[in-house]
C-alpha cells in the first residue's frame, strides 16, 4: 500500500471493551458514554461547557446558526473567514444565508489579523479563526481585534486536538473564543469514525446546542429516561427548528478510548514534524517551510512544504509508493465563492504550491528519511533547484 498520509492508530482492545459496554447496556444512542467523554473533554481541556456531536462540521453549522438567531444578525451580514480551509468552515457561513468575506493568511496559514481588520465592515458580526495543522498562529491577535470591534469569534480547531500555549493552556478556552469546534473524524489526531465536539464559556449557549442538535426538542432520550422516580418521561416540547446532529455512545467509547493517548501521540507528530525540518531547512529557497510561532505546542496534524512543481512532485512520490495529500484548495476556486477570486493572494499561493505530508503513528525515522530524500532529489536534482516562489 506504500507510504499514506493518514492512518489512524486505534488502541482497538480499549476500543472494543467500550464498545461492549455500550452493546451490553443495550444503549448505543446519546448519553452515558456521550456525557462521560464530555466530562472527561472539558477536564482535559478547561472549557467550561462541552457538547459531544457527531461532527465538526455539525458544530460549526450550529454555532453560526446559532449566534445569528439569537443576536438576531440579518441574511447577508457578513462573517470573516480563510479560504485555506475545508469547505465545512465556510459552508457554516453560507448555509445561514450569511456572507463569507474572506481574509488572507500569513505565513503560518492561519488569518492574518492586519488583512482580518482590513475587511471589517459595519456589516461584521463574526470572525472564524481555522487552527490550520494545529497551528496557533496569530490567535490572540484576531482575539484582541474581535473584542475591538465587538465582533464574535469562533475558533474551528478541528486540527488542533491536543494544542496548547507554552503556558499549558489551551486556545479558545478562559473567554478567548466564544465558540470552539473539534473534530474526531476517522483520520484526526484523535480519531473516532466520525465526531466533534462544540465548546463554549456560555451556558446558555451549551443550553441552545442541546436542543439544536436533537431537532429542537427541548429534553434528549437519554435525560428522559435519566431521573429519580426510574420511569420514562415522554412529554417534550419543541423549541427551535433543528437537525440531527448529536453524537453517540459507540464513537464516545472510542474517544474515551483514544484519549489517554492523544498527548503522547501529538508529542510523537512534533518529533517526525522536526525530522521533516531538519531534512528541508537547508534548502529555504526551493522548499518553503510552514512557520509555528514559539508559543504553540501544536497537534501537528499536518506537516506541509511549498514547492515550485508541486503537482510533479506528487506524481513522482506517488510513482515511489508515497502518497501525499493537498490541503486545501483555496475556497475562492470553488464556484459558489469565486466572487473572492484574487483577494487573498498568500492563499491562493499555498493553494497552488503546499503538499501535505505523511504523518502518522505508523511513520518511523526511515519513512521520513525516503520521504526528505525523494522530495530533495525531485527539487533539487530533477527540477534543478528551481526556487518555489
């Protein structure tokens, strides 16, 4: 199968004694386990509020929807975003009949804060900051313009499992970002088949998800068949027009499982990210390096260089059995926001030129060693040192 970009390491006996407890009970849905990975998410990472769901992009959906609702902005306020992201991000925009306008990155690949407070109009209501790879990058800089200009942030940290400041603490948490999403999905650095989490400081909002994510419905199964008396409580009332977007107990399990070993395993990402760099360092004109600022003790969920022939350089590690990956398009290459086409010139740069490469538990020093070699070979030898800007 030659070298993948992803595979996801599963401890899959601690897997499956959680999954069995989950079939013995006889509850596979919300609750029990869903609760117990919440309790155990907000201890790891000290948001105050936590709600298990079944993915990021589920958390991302409901926290614009949500905000827009109940701070009653208008169809076609405007939301800042990075196109140098999956599409989920600014999926959440569009789907609220709200506008992306879209900022540049710098050079972590993260929102510029100068190109941030360049597109604030009196339309703004909110800014989206994307973790990329697990990077911080100018975090608390788009922080400090946000309360500004009284503007609401959410953090999409779906790579950034595991991330923290040098201090210890954990970006988004202690009223940095009025909303966090997580993903868990099958190839994340904490992988369940597929999940998230959405976090917040506010209980009212924690109160809103909760029912959001459960069709509206203003108390779930589980907390009707969860009291005092031991009967099932059936009557409910319906509160919002909501979607089915709560997690379950089977991927719960598998988080509880994985967890224990999210830090280790990030600590492992950060030494194969610095084998990475110690290969291409030499070369900073052909092969361009993504930058993580001193304070980030990052996920490292992606490593990723900047090429020249970024497409022959994949076509010729696909040809000696490793097999990259490219993160992202540029959203504003996509149709439905190519009205942004050209504003955002360092992102569609990356776009054109990045390739991520192989991270994983299964990658060993002699992986990264053939890896750094080909890729040197290509640029250097094949394409003559050719410089990638």
């Amino acid at each position: 199968m030659g070298i993948q970009l992803f595979k996801a390491n599963f401890d899959v006996e601690a897997c499956l004694a959680q999954v069995r407890e989950c079939l013995e009970k006889g509850w596979t849905g919300m609750g029990f386990k869903t609760v117990e990975f919440e309790e155990a998410w907000k201890k790891y990472t000290g948001h105050k509020y936590a709600y298990y769901i079944n993915s990021n992009t589920a958390g991302l959906y409901m926290a614009v929807d949500t905000l827009k609702e109940k701070l009653n902005w208008n169809d076609g306020d405007e939301v800042i975003s990075t196109p140098l992201t999956f599409i989920s991000t600014n999926h959440a925009i569009a789907k609220s009949n709200l506008k992306a306008v879209f900022a540049d990155v710098d050079d972590t690949l993260c929102l510029d804060p100068v190109s941030v407070e360049k597109h604030i109009t009196p339309k703004t209501r909110a800014v989206i900051f994307v973790g990329f790879g697990g990077n911080t990058g100018r975090f608390k800089e788009i922080v400090t313009i946000c309360r500004k200009h009284g503007l609401k942030l959410i953090l999409d940290a779906a790579h950034m499992s595991g991330t923290r400041y040098r201090d210890g603490s954990v970006p988004g948490t202690d009223g940095e970002a009025d909303i966090t999403v997580y993903s868990f999905q099958a190839v994340k650095n904490l992988p369940t088949g597929d999940s998230g989490i959405i976090c917040t400081d506010d209980a009212d909002l924690d109160c809103i998800f909760r029912k959001k994510a459960w069709l509206g419905i203003n108390k779930d199964t589980y907390s009707r068949s969860v009291n005092s008396e031991g009967t099932y409580k059936w009557k409910y009332d319906v509160e919002y027009v909501g979607d089915k977007y709560n997690g379950n107990a089977i991927m719960a399990g598998i988080a509880l499982a994985q967890l224990p070993y999210l830090d280790r395993d990030n600590a492992y990402r950060r030494t194969l990210a610095q084998w990475y760099t110690e290969a291409f360092e030499k070369y900073p004109k052909q092969i361009g390096l993504v930058t993580v600022p001193k304070d980030c003790v990052s996920s490292r969920h992606l490593f990723q260089i900047m090429v020249k022939d970024r497409d022959g350089l994949m076509t010729y590690l696909n040809s000696n059995d490793v097999f990259p990956g490219v993160h992202y398009v540029a959203n504003t290459d996509y149709r439905m926001y190519d009205y942004a086409k050209g504003t955002c010139p360092n992102a569609e740069f990356a776009s054109e030129h990045i390739l991520s490469l192989p991270m994983h538990m299964g990658i060993t020093f002699d992986d990264v060693r053939y890896i750094s070699e080909l890729v040197i070979k290509y640029i250097i030898e094949i394409k003559n040192g050719e410089s990638f800007r």
